[in-house]
C-alpha cells in the first residue's frame, strides 16, 4: 500500500519560502509515501505579474530545497507551481511537479487554461498540449491540474500512457465543488483508475477556495481518509492521510475493461 497525504492548505501569496517551509513542517510530522499539495501552492494562485518572478528553474533555492526535502523525507513530493518555460524565454506554465526522493522530477503542465469568470489564466500561462505519465519508484503518476478534469481526453491519455493513479491538484472555488464532487468518481470509473483531489483553501483576491479534497477507487467509490490533528491549522485547512493500492486497477479492469477496448478501435484513442 502507499501511504498518501493531502495537503488541504492555503499558502503564502508570493512567498515560496515560506510556502515550501510548510510543506517540510507538514511531512516531518506526517510519515508519507506520496505527498500532494494544491495547484500553484509554491506561488500562490492571484499574485499577477509576479510569476514571472516566482516560475521556478532548475537549480534555484526552491527547486534545490524541495529535491532536499523529498531526499530528507524520503517522500515524493507532488506540488504546484509556476515554472518557466525550457523552450521559450519569458514565457511561464502553470504545472505540477513531482520531486522524487531519488533526485528526479517529474514536470506536467497544465492542458486547459480557464478564462471564464474570476479566471484569467490564459494571461500569465502558456498551456501545453501533451499529457505523459510521471515515474513513481515501478510505477507511474497520471498528473492533472484543475480545469484539465473538465477534459476526458486528458485522463483518458495518461490511462493509456500506463498511469497507475490520477493526482488531480487544484485551486477551485466554492462554486466549482458540487461538480468536481461529481467529476472525480467518473474519471476513476472511466478508466479503472484511483483518483486523488488536493484542493487547496483560503481567499485570494476576493476568491475564496473551496477545499473537497479526497479520494476514490477505481469503482469510482471514495476511500477513507484519516484528518491529522495540528494545531497550526486554520479552520479551513486539513492534513489528510490515506492509504492505496496501486495495483488496483489491474484486478478491476478485466470486469470493466473500457482501456482495452478504446485502445482496440482505430482512431478512438487519444493521443499524448
């Protein structure tokens, strides 16, 4: 079994520092495997023009400290972020990256760049249009970030890219909550796949997050999480644990075998 941890927090706007040296508070307490935080949790999620200056590089303090602190843990540390574009200068993503204990990340960037409403992220981000699964020690992650759940071809590519779970992180509103609620359990289902929601909490700029973090089984039926007691907590925040069977969804595929069957009708299965 993997131990799991979420990180139901909200950071520091425009404070990476501070916001890592949470995160290595929460994991030193909180013995885990595999560690996911929320969308744009090094950043802060309204912090304008700023991303330019807070996308992280290889090699800057921030990504040093959280490859340190992964190796010091010895969990993989799955967290968003700002992060400058390797192919174009000056352009920067909104991605999720897994720092692994063994000195390698794992980088996705985000598919679908939501401008509707209070969002305006197709200002400050280059979106990318390629989703690969990220190796986890045998295994390999299927990373999303918020709004690319809205997308079925999203998840669909990283099931048949051979990810062994879905970690979906996110920084949605309260209005936004009924309908990732429903939206989870249908990726897990769809692909016979668990799926993790990290969601984070606290207000930005008039947005007030809504939290919902949890997570399913590959029947699409949540799995029991345990609240850690920390009196640090706002009342919003949670640290949550649970545990899950990565091998899964190679038991439950034969009775719903919907991978095999996509993946075995010419140009019906989505690419990247």
């Amino acid at each position: 079994m993997t131990r799991l941890l979420l990180g139901q927090l909200a950071p520091v706007p425009g404070d990476p520092a501070r916001n890592l040296e949470r995160m290595g508070r929460v994991l030193r307490t909180t013995p885990s495997d595999l560690a996911v935080f929320p969308e744009l949790f090094l950043s802060g999620y309204r912090v304008g023009d700023a991303f330019h200056r807070l996308a992280l590089r290889p090699g800057d303090p921030i990504w040093t400290g959280s490859l340190a602190l992964a190796r010091e843990t010895g969990a993989t540390l799955v967290v968003g972020a700002p992060v400058a574009s390797p192919e174009r200068k000056g352009e920067v993503q909104n991605a999720v990256l897994a720092f692994s204990p063994t000195g390698s990340v794992g980088i996705q960037v985000k598919r679908y760049l939501p401008n509707f409403g209070p969002f305006e992220e197709g200002v400050p981000f280059t979106p990318t249009d390629v989703s690969r699964p990220v190796p986890y020690g045998s295994h390999l992650l299927g990373l999303l970030i918020c709004y690319d759940t809205f997308f079925p071809e999203v998840a669909r590519t990283l099931a048949l890219g051979g990810a062994d779970i879905l970690l979906v992180v996110s920084a949605s509103p309260v209005t936004s909550g009924p309908l990732f609620e429903k939206l989870l359990p249908a990726r897990a289902i769809e692909n016979g796949l668990p799926a993790v929601y990290v969601n984070r909490v606290g207000v930005e700029d008039g947005i007030v997050f809504g939290g919902g973090s949890g997570v399913w089984d590959p029947r699409g039926e949540p799995v029991a999480t345990e609240s850690v007691a920390d009196p640090t907590l706002a009342p919003e925040e949670r640290i949550l644990r649970a545990d899950v069977d990565l091998t899964e969804s190679a038991r439950w595929r034969p009775f719903r075998p919907v991978l095999r069957d996509v993946a075995t009708r010419p140009g019906e299965a989505p690419r990247n």
